[in-house]
C-alpha cells in the first residue's frame, strides 16, 4: 500500500503540470521511467540468502520474541523511491511557457460612420423574430463584424447633426464592443440632422496620418444630408486623395415611419439619397448598397468583410522559464538522506 501511495504522488504532481496550460515537458518520453519503479517493491520484498544458526533450547527465541523492534528499513525505500521519482520529473525538464504573439501590421485601418439621428429609431428590422429599430440592428451587425476582423484596427463615429467620436482606431475587440465602443453609439447625444459629409471627414481625418496600405470608411445612414458645413462629394473627393476607400449602405424602407422625438410620438417620411450615396462610393473606389432588412445588412457586411483582406505580419515571442531544478532540488535532498541514513542510522538497524 505504501509503495503505491508514492507512486502515485509523482504521478498526481505531473498531472497537476500537464493540466497547467502554461507549463510543458521538454522531454516527456522520460517519464517512461515511472514504470520502472515498481521494482523497487520487489527489491525490498526479495529475501536474501537464510542463515543457519543451531540453538541448544527454543526458550531463548521466546524470549527475544517479545524484545523485537522494526528497524527503519521501509523509510529507507521510501527515500530512494522519492528521490528515483522526483530525479524523473526533473529529467522531463518541465517549463512554464509564455507565448506572446505581436501583430507587426494591421491588415486594414478601418472607420465606422454610423448614423444616430433620430430617424434611425424607426423599427422596420427584425431580430429573431422580434421588432428592433435601425440603430439596433446596425449594432447588431457591425458588433459581429467587428468579432471577425481579428487583425485591422477599427474606429467607430457617430454622427447626426454633427459627428462625434465614439471609439479610436484600435485593435482590442473587448474595447469596441464595450461601453466606449458601441455602447456610444447612441441617438440623443449630439443635435438631431444627418451630416454625412462631416461624417467622412471626421473619419478621413483618423486614416490620415496612419501608415496602413488599405484604409477603409464604412458609411451607414438611412437619410440624406441636411446638416453639416461639408458637401458630402467634396469629402468623399478628399477622402479619394488620401488614398481611402468608402462604403455606403443606406438603410431602412419605404414609407412613414413613427418615432419618438423630445416632442412626443412623430410620423416621418422616409427620405433616401441614394444617388448621392452611390457617387460618394465611385468617388472614393468603394460600393454602394442597400439594405431593408436584418439577413440583408448582415450580408452586405459579410461582402464587405470578404472585399477587404490583407495578409498580416505576426511575430510570435516564445520566453520558457526552467521549473526542473524545483524537482532536482527534492531529488537531491531525499538522495543525501538516502546517503546519510545509509551510513549511520540504517546500518546500525538493517
């Protein structure tokens, strides 16, 4: 029973490594050694060679009967054992691994311009199977397209009468996401209006000064321009000379629509310009498209997401901290018990 309890101690401790996904064993074939050990059993179970001593009367042996005393030959074993074992798990040189991994190149530098006038409450959109309003829906799809642009750095404005800044390019998903990501992109914040054109400027202003070879607007509006000092064309032809793409998808449908103004419940109808959309997306070497309902954003930005991919450098940083000597310095220790009991204690009882 004792030989298997410290069988298994060494055993349980490398489970406890291997479960670790930050530690890893260099040489893991040594652990085949462990199924040696079970012979150290065998030794100390082995008898040695049976002496014959005559004696002239049985009445001593009754005597010494009751005067024996076990000697400390089990923890003797117990230390070789212990020291075999942990020399073992030293020999499979176990290490901690830190792997970093370092983006060297962004894929594509990439604006989202999303409109948050007032008009963007009206629920013409649908979410498994319940009514949401443009603005919903739009978070909805750009929050997944977001996920799967693991390599570009992505800014998010928001605009009605006037743009505003609701997230800084940058590469943290975790960030966009959040309450200074999309969480900002709330209607009410800025005065109501549809300024598209300094909309794009705001985004062209944050490609400007970045190195990245593509740099990408993505425009989402369900109105026309009507606020804002800059022509939506005159922008977008600003945007062309620093080498910017531009998207542009209008959302929405047909009709009146009802939403909710500081005023109360208000009836509009729905004003597009597509044409101006569309010039603004040849201007700047991009497309244009429409979209009425949730399936039919969703893939507009899936073609947007497969239009625009670039290879990425990565640079991976693999630092192993040695953790062996832990388990050589136990090994050690239980080998000089072994050395000092053998020469003093164990000898004086076999």
């Amino acid at each position: 029973m004792a030989t298997l309890l410290l069988l298994l101690l060494p055993i349980c401790l490398l489970l406890g490594v291997g479960l670790t996904d930050s530690v890893e064993l260099a040489y893991p074939w040594v652990l085949l050694g462990f199924l040696l050990l079970p012979l150290l059993a065998l030794l100390k179970g082995r008898s040695g060679s049976e002496g014959a001593i005559q004696f002239s009367s049985l009445h001593i042996l009754e005597r010494m009967a009751g005067q024996a005393k076990g000697g400390p030959g089990g923890f003797r074993y117990m230390s070789i054992f212990l020291c075999l074992s942990f020399t073992i798990m030293a020999l499979s040189r176990p290490q901690k691994i830190d792997r970093r991994e370092e983006i060297k190149d962004s894929g594509i530098e990439l604006i989202l311009a999303i409109d948050v006038s007032r008009s963007m409450q009206a629920e013409d959109f649908f979410i498994s199977g319940g009514r949401v309003n443009r603005l919903q829906a739009a978070k909805k799809v750009t929050r997944e397209f977001i996920r799967g642009r693991q390599s570009d750095r992505i800014g998010i404005v928001a605009f009605a009468g006037r743009p505003y800044l609701a997230s800084p390019l940058t590469l943290s998903k975790t960030w966009l996401e959040g309450p200074y990501g999309l969480g900002r992109v709330a209607i009410g914040l800025v005065e109501d209006g549809t300024a598209i054109g300094s909309a794009i400027a705001a985004a062209a202003k944050r490609l400007d000064k970045r190195e990245s070879k593509s740099k990408v607007i993505v425009l989402l509006t369900d109105g026309k321009n009507n606020s804002g000092k800059l022509n939506p064309i005159e922008s977008a032809k600003l945007a062309k000379t620093l080498g910017i793409k531009i998207y542009t998808i209008a959302v929405g449908t047909y009709g009146d629509h009802v939403v909710q103004t500081p005023l109360g419940p208000t009836r509009l109808t729905q004003e597009y310009d597509e044409e101006t959309l569309q010039q603004i997306a040849a201007i700047a070497n991009g497309k244009f498209f429409r979209a009425q309902d949730t399936s039919n954003l969703q893939k507009i930005f899936d073609e947007i997401d497969q239009m625009e991919k670039t290879e990425v450098r990565r640079r991976v940083t693999v630092e192993a901290t040695e953790l062996f000597y832990w388990f050589a310095g136990v090994a050690l220790f239980f080998g000089v018990v072994t050395l000092i009991g053998r020469e003093t204690l164990w000898r004086r009882f076999p």
